[in-house]
C-alpha cells in the first residue's frame, strides 16, 4: 500500500497568515493526490483534484502544487472559516489511501 | 448532488448491518461509488469502491472477505453489508462520488452514519 505523511501534524496560525502544509507519498503517484477539508462534525469537502486544480467554488487563496511524491497546499491569507483538519488523498492505486490529517488551529 | 446514508447503529462484535445510501440530483449510473469511513477521534480511511454498473469493486485488506458494496442504480442506491463486525469497524461510514477518468476524485460526500461495534 501506498503510504501517506503530512507535516505538519498540527499549526497553531492567526487570521491573515499564509500557511503551507505538505503531503508524501511512499512512491511516485504523479498528480494523483487530492485535498480534503474537513471542520468539526462534518463531512469532508473537496478542495483541490490532481495535485493542482481547485473545485469550482473553492477560494482562490487555495492552491496546490506537487508532483512525484511531494505536494503542498498553501493558503493564502487565512479566514476564519479555514480553520479546520485538511488531509492530502493518493487516488493513483487502491486503496486510495489518505494523510493523518492536518490541523489548524487559531492561535 | 445528495447523498444521504442511512443504516448505522449499535451492533454487538460478530454481528451484521447494511449501510443504504440514497443518491440524488446526478446521473446515479454514470457515477462510480466509494465508502470511507472515519473512526472516532481518528482520520479518514477509504473501504471500498464500485463501479457505475456495478461490475467491479475494490476493498481495503481491513474489510476485505467481511464487507461487501453493491448497488441499485434503479433506485439510485448505494450499500454496505458489513458481516463479522469487530470493535476496530466502530466509526462514522460515508459514501462519496467517485469521479473516474483521467483523474480520480470524490466530489461529494455524505453526512455520514455511526456504525457502533459494542457489546
């Protein structure tokens, strides 16, 4: 199985912060990697498919980059609404295993 | 797009359940189906897939053998039978849209349902 690392774990960040979180892959999974949103007792959303292309809706302060087995994705200018557990998705093989998740929290 | 599961509960260990999820506002048979499911507490772990026809399924080694997908595409329907349940299966179980292709992805998600693995 693929096997997915995300650092960091946790970010402590204010309102107005531009953060970077960053996602491995155990092996080279092209720009087969997705990122998820999830906020307290809800079901995740999807943020940004194929390492770099942002759902339509999804703010532009979102972006993502990567290819190979190392991915970022960086927020620019945090809101409020941000503020939740982001976690990275290898699609390339099953099982389409997911990162431990990253959470931000406010500062 | 909703997606709407139905079906948890409380069941003891060695014990069955049927997960049900209602799909509507896309084209139910176009569409491949994944469930991942989320432990207390815990991060996300994807399960199982099927494919719009239902021809072709995958599973994760930690369900495979005692889980199976299948679906209704006449009514629109995605589900989960889960046999041999252990303490480890407790967690919220969601279904998504698993968009196939040149890309892999899942758009949208359920609210999910509490599958509780107690005695």
């Amino acid at each position: 199985d693929i096997q997915m690392t995300q650092s960091p774990s946790s970010l402590s960040t204010s309102v107005g912060d531009r953060v970077t979180i960053t996602c491995r892959a155990s092996q080279n999974i092209s720009t087969y990697l997705n990122w998820y949103q999830q906020k307290p007792g809800k079901s995740p959303d999807l943020l940004i498919y194929a390492a770099s292309r942002l759902r339509s809706g999804v703010p532009s302060r979102f972006s993502g980059s990567g290819s190979g087995a190392v991915f970022t994705l960086a927020i620019g200018s945090l809101q409020a609404e941000d503020f939740a557990v982001y976690y990275c998705q290898q699609s390339f093989t099953t099982p389409f295993t997911f990162g431990p998740g990253t959470r931000l929290e406010i500062k | 797009v909703q997606l709407v599961e139905s079906g948890g509960g409380l069941v003891k260990p060695g014990g069955s359940l049927r997960l049900s999820c209602a799909a509507s506002g896309f084209t139910f048979s176009d569409s491949y189906m994944s469930w991942i499911r989320q432990a207390p507490g815990k991060g996300l772990e994807w399960i199982s897939y099927i494919s719009s026809g239902g021809s072709y399924s995958n599973y994760a080694d930690s369900v495979k053998g005692r889980f199976t997908v299948s679906r209704d595409n006449a009514k629109n329907s995605v589900f989960l039978e889960m046999n041999s349940l252990r303490a480890e299966d407790t967690a919220v179980y969601y279904c998504a849209r698993d968009r196939r292709g040149r890309l892999n992805y899942l758009d949208s998600w359920g609210q999910g349902t509490l599958v509780t693995v107690s005695s």
